[in-house]
C-alpha cells in the first residue's frame, strides 16, 4: 500500500510539470468560426488535466469537429507513464467495441453491392446457426421460431449475448468462444461454427441484447466477399478512407505508438495492464491483444485498434452521406438507415440502428440539444458522437478498464453541447 502511495505521488508530480499539451498541428479553423466557444472547449482540456493528475487516467485525446474542421484538437498526459511517453495525436488506442460501427459499415458495403440482403439468415452463410435453439429456464433448450438474421445481428436482436450472461457465458467460455478483448490463437470461421451450435438467449428479434453478433458478422463479411475480414477492411473502408493507423494488430514498427492500458489501483494511481489476463466471472480481458499470438483472429466486435484521427475520417464519412473527400463508401440512403432507429421498444434509455446508438427524444438526450445524433464507445475507454443536424463530431480515447474514478468519457459530450455558441 505504502509503495503503491509512493509511485502515485511520484507519477502524480510528473504529470503536474507536464501538463496537458496541446496538438495543434490537427488544428484547422478557430472554434468561433464554426460557432463553438474557445473557453467552452477549454472545459474539456481542464477535465482532462484533472483525471490524469488526480491518477484517474494515464492520458487521453480529444478531438471535436464542426462543418468539416477540427476546432479542437488536444492530448493530455502519457501513453505510457513508466517510459514517459506523452500522448500524441497519433497515439493508437485499442477501440473495443467503437469497432462495431467499422464492422456494421464493412457489411452495408456488400449491401450496396448487392451481395448480401439484410433479411437472409445467417445460415446462408454460416450453416451451423441454421435452426437455432432458444434457452427457458429450467427446460431444455427448443427450436426458435426464425432464424436469425443479418439485421439482428446489426441491430443486436439476434438472442446471442457476451460472456458475462450468467446463462450463456459458461456455454460460450466451454466451447473457447472469444470476443476481442482477449487474444485468440484461431480464426473466425472456426469459433463461429461452434458459436452457432449454442443456443440464444431469447428469440431472434424479440429483445435486444448487446452481444458476439458483430463477430459473427465479420464471418458474414468474409463468406460473401471471399476475403479475410483484414482484408476486405484494409481495401473497401480503411484504404479508400485514409485511415492508415486502423488495423487488428499493431505492425511492429508502429507499436511505440499504442497507448498502454491501465486499471486503477487500489490505495490510489494506475496498475499497468500488460499480458495479465483478468477474470471477471465467465468474462476474461487482457490488453496484449494487439501485438501477441497468432494475430489471426479478426474481431469485428471489439478487436480493432484505431487513432483519433483516423476514427474522425470515418466519422467524417459517416457525416457526409457515405462519402469523404469525393470517395464514397456507402450510399447516402443506406448510411440514414443505419443511423436510424431499428429497435423502437427493444431498447430503453437510447435507441439503436445498424450499429450505432442513436438519440431518439428529448429525454434520452438528457438536456443536451443532441436529438438525432448516434455514437457509441468502447471497453477500454473510447467514446465518439456524430451529430448530423449540428455537422458536429466529438472523439474521446483513454486506455484504462474499469473506468474507476475517472470522468472524461462522462462529461465530454456534455461539454461539447456546451461549447456549441450558434
């Protein structure tokens, strides 16, 4: 305890000196001239500066953009505490689950294309979910009454779940299912096979349920395109977008640039999380996955690792209809489908389309001027917005898993709704 104490007051006093420095070279208009107040988005430097020098969080970025240009752009203490390294703006952060939204645009692209239909059961491309079987507690598990399909596992309606369902967890935990967050020696066409053969939670459809579908989806993209999932990414979205520090797996020169993920300590600062594998129940984590094993597994879920940067080139598209720099990815049509709600009563609190959470009335904005705008975040502390009607995007990245004490991800969009003058 007394060491722990020690380290804090030491780690604490250096990131005093250091601050919070500020990336202006991402910098492109001043925030009043796209109608957002400098003092306003100074609030969220000062948030910032506050967690990592009270040992919330080692560092973060941020970035918010209004009709097309970065009015703020700033980093704030360390990617790596114990060798010193700041944060930069092309620090690499493991994303989690922000990896979603990425893999639910990799399948609306074969969508436009024609080679998939949201209505056709996954079976069609995966034969082991045909006929799948549904839980009842106490009962043996019996045949659902549809098959799921692409939309349910785009909309999360399919009756899969994660590993910390108290039902399917031990089942998926059994049969070696994964789900980015952890590394995995094999491949997705294996561990789907057996993730099919599991019964669902509830009926396709019928509930909505955060779960593995978006893995399965990256099969799905796979099978249709006749490509790896890496591979169908790297040529239809990260290439054509310019998001050349989006991947799986960190190259090796690259590596000196990924942000070290932390847990809080108990007795105050941050335990450093390398190769440690953390259990949690029948749900395990561990932050090596972008660089260790066979780096052939391939997450759509939440297994991809991205910068602040590149994630705002594809929120750009997203903003722009489908479209970015004159490259266009999705049909404008297609991109308000999936940013439209699909789940309606499913879901309380937000609704969700094809991937996103989307803000649907007055009282699940919460008192922000935010009606119409989706997003979604990720496990190891990542968090992005787009608002459509305001051509406003926000961006925040940490690496640190549980949140503990720390308030960035929780007050950034508020601060930015607060910040927008006209």
């Amino acid at each position: 305890m007394v060491k722990a104490r020690r380290f804090f007051i030491c780690w604490a006093a250096a990131v005093l000196v250091i601050g919070v420095c500020g990336c202006a070279a991402g910098r492109a208009a001043p925030a009043d001239s796209v109608g957002l107040s400098e003092e306003g988005l100074g609030r969220i430097t000062a948030l910032m500066r506050e967690n990592v020098e009270k040992g919330r969080i080692g560092g973060a970025v941020a970035v918010v953009s209004r009709h097309g240009k970065i009015a703020y752009f700033q980093c704030a203490g360390k990617a790596d505490i114990e060798s010193g390294v700041d944060m930069q703006e092309d620090t690499i952060f493991r994303i989690a689950s922000m990896s979603k939204p990425i893999t639910s645009v990799a399948v609306l692209i074969l969508y436009d294309q024609g080679k998939i239909r949201l209505e056709d059961p996954v079976s069609k491309y995966i034969p082991e979910f045909k006929e799948p079987k549904v839980l009842r507690r106490g009962e043996e598990a019996v045949k659902a009454r549809r098959e799921i399909t692409i939309k349910d596992l785009l909309r999360h309606t399919s009756g899969l779940s994660y590993q910390w369902d108290s039902q399917l967890g031990p089942l998926y935990r059994q049969a070696g299912i994964t789900h980015g967050v952890i590394g995995d020696d094999s491949v997705l066409a294996e561990k789907m096979k057996r993730l099919g053969g599991i019964p669902l939670l509830h009926e396709p459809g019928e509930a909505w349920t955060y779960s593995l579908g978006v893995d399965v989806l990256g099969r799905v993209v796979e099978v249709a395109s006749g490509m790896s999932f890496k591979e169908f990414l790297d040529e239809q979205v990260f290439g054509p977008l310019g998001m050349k520090d989006s991947f799986f797996f960190v190259p090796e020169e690259k590596l000196g640039r990924l942000a070290v993920a932390y847990a809080p300590q108990a007795g105050g600062g941050l335990k450093r999380l390398d190769s440690e594998v953390v259990n949690e129940g029948p749900f395990s984590y561990c932050a090596d996955h972008p660089y260790k094993g066979r780096k052939m597994y391939y997450s759509g879920g939440g297994g991809l690792c991205s910068t602040a940067g590149d994630y705002l080139r594809f929120c750009r598209m997203l903003l722009g209809g489908g479209q970015l720099g004159g490259v266009r990815i999705l049909k404008k049509s297609t991109v308000a489908m999936m940013t439209t709600d699909q789940v309606g009563r499913l879901r309380q609190g937000e609704g969700f389309g094809l991937g996103v959470g989307i803000v649907r009335n007055a009282q699940e904005a919460g008192g922000l001027d935010c009606v119409g705008s989706y997003g979604w975040g990720g496990f190891w502390y990542t968090t992005f917005f787009v608002d459509p009607a305001k051509e406003l995007i926000g961006i925040c990245m940490g690496q640190i898993h549980p949140e503990g004490e720390a308030t960035i991800n929780r007050e950034f969009k508020k601060l930015v709704y607060e910040a927008v003058v006209e």
